[in-house]
C-alpha cells in the first residue's frame, strides 16, 4: 500500500477515510495499536485537523476508539464481535441475493461472470491477494444489483468489520476449495435466475465462512 501519495483535496475527505480504513481493514495498523497521527500526515500530506475528521468516521465503524487527550487507537478484533456481525450480514447477503435474482440485467451478471472467472484463475494460481479482491468485487456486484439503498448501506457498515478477520487469519486449502465450490453454485443459481436458492447459497456461505474463521481463532466450538 502507497503510504506516500498526497491526497488531491477535491476528495481529501473520502479518499483519507478509505485510504485509514485500508491501514486498518488489511492489518497494516494492528489491532490495539495507537494511530501514528504525526507520521500519517506527513505521509498523506495533509494536518492534523483532516485526519482527525476521518479518523472521527473510523470510530463511528468501530475500527478506531478516540481516546481524549491521547489520540486514537485501533480496536481488537474479538470473538464477541464475529458472532455479533456474521449472522446479521449473512441475511443481509440472502436478501441481496434474491433481489439482484429480480433486478439485475444480463450484462451485469456477465460482468460478475468474468470477475468470477478472475477469481478461479487467482485461485488455480495461488494468488490470494487477486482470489480476495475478485470475491471481494463479486460480493459487492452482488448487494449493487439488489438496488436496494437501505441493505446496502447496513451491508456495507458490517462488511468492514468481517473484512479485518480475513487479514487476521489464514484462509486453509480445505476452506478455500469449499468456497469455490460454493461460488460456483451460487453462479449457477444467478444464472438460473433461482431468487430463493441463489439468497440461501450466499447466507450458508457466508455462515461457513464464519465457523473457518472461528476455528482459525481457536474457537472450534463456535456455531
């Protein structure tokens, strides 16, 4: 990640707070560890005052705690959490599933075909990076082609918090191979047009999604 490129100050807003929920989201800003501040606006090229504007919207996602008089500091990411947020975004998943089924047009579930396509040839290469940006792209086609503002707002607030868990733990062989399977059906599915199926595929799967993750964090016993 380009730590060194100033921000144009027509999007100075937007683009500081992706760019800190970045450092945060792909674990380049550990969980625990207190926001270098003086470092991060030395690196974007903007004061104290934007950064701690975007830093305000990071807190508001859960990702930073603001500590008065002592700056921010990033938040854990906790069992509690995971068992919170996975269930809630795995209906939200369902939902979109079956309504993209419904609003979608042909050349956008092309689109989300060769982005599939993208992701089984990261993923026959071994390249997890390109495998999580392509699943990454497909899921956010997806919850767009439900055209619905509400769902996707609620979907977006969560994801954030799902996404650090990857970039916590390693994706196993097995987990991986069962994730394409299940993209695969889900592809089948959105091609059928099946609402009902497609929205179970995409809750299950992001429920399994769930219980690797809770075994990578030792919680075997997690549902």
């Amino acid at each position: 990640m380009n730590l060194t490129q100033s921000i144009k100050r027509p999007t100075l807003h937007e683009e500081l707070v992706e760019r800190l929920r970045d450092l945060v989201v792909e674990d380049a800003l550990k969980p625990g560890e207190k926001v270098p501040e003086k470092d991060l606006c030395a690196s974007f090229g903007v004061s104290r005052t934007p950064l701690r504007e975007a830093l305000k919207v990071l807190a508001s996602e859960g990702l930073v705690e603001l500590q008065a008089n002592r700056g921010a500091r990033v938040t854990e990411v906790t069992r509690q959490e995971l068992e919170n947020t996975f269930p809630l975004i795995a209906v939200l998943e369902q939902l979109a599933g079956e309504q993209a089924c419904t609003h979608m047009d042909d050349d956008a579930i092309a689109r989300i075909a060769q982005r599939h396509d993208d992701m089984i040839a990261a993923y026959k290469a071994r390249d997890r990076q390109a495998y999580f940006q392509a699943n990454q792209d497909i899921h956010n086609a997806l919850i767009e082609g439900a055209q619905n503002d509400v769902l996707e707002a609620h979907h977006r607030m969560l994801a954030v918090r799902v996404r650090r868990a990857r970039f916590m733990v390693n994706l196993s062989d097995e987990r991986w191979s069962q994730a394409i399977a299940e993209h695969e059906q889900m592809m089948e599915k959105l091609h059928a047009r099946d609402a009902e199926g497609l929205g179970a595929l995409m809750k299950q799967h992001m429920l399994n999604k769930f219980t690797a993750h809770m075994k990578a964090f030792g919680a075997d016993d997690a549902a």
